[in-house]
C-alpha cells in the first residue's frame, strides 16, 4: 500500500444513533497512524453524519428527506470533530456531491485539492454533502463515493470497513450458514447475485452497493477489502499485508484515469443511437462514429457533455464526450447531406474523440 482511501460505514461512527460513539473508532484511528507511520498515505471517507445528528429530531420526523438534510449538516460537526480530536496531525474536510464528481472541471479541481493535502501530510476526512444534494445530484452512498474518491486520488488500495466480516455467498443476518468468501478475482453476475442490501437501521447500501465500489476500484487498478471494521484484529491483519475480509483483485489491465472516470463517474446527459453496422466493424468506435452514422439524438447535451451510445435496440455501447452539441447533430442527422457532413467533420474534428470515448462491457 501506497495510497489507501478507509471507508468507515455510519454504525462504527453512531452504534445507538444518538450521537458519535469513540468506542469502535479508536482502533481506526490508531491503524490510520500507523498506516502514516509506515509512509502510506490516508484518506479517509467517513459516514455517520445522518446517524450522529438523529438524536437531535424527534423520532417521528426523522424519516422526512428535508429533515435528514439537516441531520446530516448537525451531525456532520459533531463526526468531524469527533475524528480530529484523534489526531495530531491537521485534517481537512471535503464534503461532495456527485455533480461535483461528475463535472469534469470540477473532478479536476478536486483531484487537485486531494494531492495537495496528501503532499503536505494533511488527512483528508470525506463525506457526501448530503444537506444540499437531491436525487439527480447525490451519489447517494459512500461505498460508491469511496471508490470515486479512491480513483480521484490514484490510490492504490480501498478498504471498505463495514459490520460483517467481508463478502458472503448469501446476506448472512438471513441465509443460516452462510460462508465467507476471501478472494474475488471478477465481479460475476454470480457474485452479484449473492447480494442484497443493508440489515441495520444506519447502513444505506448493503453489501450491493460495496460490489459497486469494488467494480469501480478494482477497474482503477485498486486492490479493494471489505472487512469488519468493529474487530481489532481487522487492522493488525491489514498492517501485517493479510486479508482480514474479503479481498478484489485489480483489473490486470485498469482504464486510463479519464476512460474510468467517464465510465464510472461521469454522468451521461444524452444518448446518440448509431447505425447497427458500426459495432462489428474492426477499427475503434470513435473512430466509427461520424456524424451521418448517427441514427437519434436524444436529450439536450452541449458540446463537451457526455453522451451514452448505444444500438438502435437500445444496447449501450460506450460512453464518450461529445464534440457536437445536441442541436448540431440533431441538425445534421436530419439534413443528412454526404457533402454537409464531411465538411462539418472537417472543419469541427470528429464528433467522438478516441481518448474521450469509454466502451462498455456487455
Ligand atoms: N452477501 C452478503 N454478504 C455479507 N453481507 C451482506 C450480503 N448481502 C447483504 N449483506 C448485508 O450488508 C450489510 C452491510 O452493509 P451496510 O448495512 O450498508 O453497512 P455499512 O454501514 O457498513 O455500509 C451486512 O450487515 C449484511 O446485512
Ligand atoms: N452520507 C451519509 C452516509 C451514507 C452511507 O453510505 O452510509 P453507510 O452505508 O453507513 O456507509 C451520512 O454521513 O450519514
């Protein structure tokens, strides 16, 4: 380990939900120290917010989404300077939303903020901003904000720490004997299929959305452990290089870093139906992807935005930046001129850039 993101899941941070509890978060502090000691850098991504401020409102409106918006702004102070009062080192706080991750200027400026507090020995301590996100704006858990996270920073290892032990072959609290799996070399339909979502009243995603993150890190090249993060042993295991939990193996061959972002974090803002033929042929689909092979244009995007390709069964084929906005290719698509459209291309370059493109796995 180089560059590790831990992930701390909320019932480590708020066990009874009524405030922050320092009883299991001692040792994580402890093995985020030594982690330092030893010359890795540390990330930390921390949930609890919501946990930690639901003792501050009634029980009967704390399932109302405004009111855990403002749980999560209480609570969110009360998690912080939980964390700091650990360390003696300086921390920083960065709260995001996917539509900061997903904007690439914005991706940038936070990759940038990220490496300049690891190079200066400052703990970044990370969480969603969950009092302004919406729907269409929130990542929605941290399994999958730790992965995005871990892929901003180029880490090297993501250790997701949760209440179970690691991956089992069925959700454990409901299939009686259950057995643990300590080696996931791919993410199958399989692997997927054992899965389903959270038993406490804390957790958010469940063992599905950490699955998620896994598939999002391991294809960053990050080794990525779901481990319990209530055993003491956990973190002795992981210092010592074992695998306390439940280890995935990284892509032999990960994404380059803005492949991996478009494809896992980007959002996609329309969709471009191309010709059928273009997918069987040899050369690249960037490369395929003219504008009169375009079949539909759906949504509004403008030049820059990314798009979702897909067949006109609606298969999706890749994800790309668009170089035309939506109202050129509309426009071209329904102008369809051989001499218009090669002299588009020629004056504005290709609609799909081959860097800018991302094919998807079927
Ligand atoms: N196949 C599985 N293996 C292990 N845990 C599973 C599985 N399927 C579902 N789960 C559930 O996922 C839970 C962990 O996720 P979650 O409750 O969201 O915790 P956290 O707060 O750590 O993110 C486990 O306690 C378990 O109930
Ligand atoms: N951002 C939320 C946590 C969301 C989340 O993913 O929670 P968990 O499943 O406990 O890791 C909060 O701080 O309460």
């Amino acid at each position: 380990m180089k560059r590790l993101v831990i992930k701390i899941g909320s019932a480590l941070i708020a066990p009874q939900q009524d405030g922050c509890r320092s009883q299991h978060l001692l040792k994580i502090a402890q093995f985020i120290v030594d982690c330092r000691s030893k010359g890795i850098e540390v990330i930390l991504v921390s949930s609890g917010a919501v946990a930690a401020g639901a003792h501050l409102f009634a029980k009967e409106v704390q399932q109302s989404v405004a009111v855990r918006k403002a749980m999560a702004a209480a609570g969110q102070t009360e998690m912080i300077s939980m964390w700091e009062r650990f360390f003696d080192f300086p921390t920083a706080q960065l709260l995001l939303t996917h539509a900061d991750l997903r904007h690439r200027e914005r991706y940038t400026s936070i990759r940038e903020t990220l490496f300049t507090l690891l190079a200066e020995g400052i703990l970044p301590i990370i969480n969603e901003n969950d009092a302004v996100t919406t729907d269409s704006l929130k990542v929605g858990d941290n399994d999958n904000l730790s992965a995005m996270v871990a892929a901003a920073a180029d880490a090297d290892s993501l250790v997701i720490c949760s209440d179970i032990d690691g991956l089992y072959n069925a959700n454990p609290r409901v299939v009686e004997g259950a057995s643990l799996i300590p080696e996931v070399r791919a993410i199958t339909d399989e692997i997927k299929a054992m899965t389903d979502g959270p038993n406490s009243a804390q957790g958010t995603g469940g063992m599905r959305t950490k699955l998620q993150a896994a598939e999002k890190a391991t294809s960053h090249g990050i080794t990525t452990y779901i481990v319990n993060g209530f055993k003491d042993s956990t973190f002795r295991l992981l210092l010592e290089g074992q695998n306390p939990g439940t280890v995935f193996f990284p892509y032999d061959e990960p994404l380059l870093e803005s492949q991996h972002w478009l494809m896992h974090t980007a959002k996609a803002q329309g969709e471009l139906v191309v010709s059928a033929q273009l997918t069987k042929a040899e050369e690249p689909l960037a490369q395929q992807v003219r504008s009169d092979d375009i079949v539909a244009v759906n949504g509004e995007f403008s030049a820059g935005e990314t798009v979702l390709i897909t067949d006109p069964q609606g298969n999706r084929l890749a994800k790309a930046k668009t170089n035309y906005s939506s109202c050129l290719l509309s426009f071209i698509a329904q102008h369809d001129s051989g001499l218009l459209t090669s002299q588009m291309q020629e004056s504005i370059g290709p609609v799909i850039s081959q860097q800018h493109i991302a094919v998807l796995e079927k």
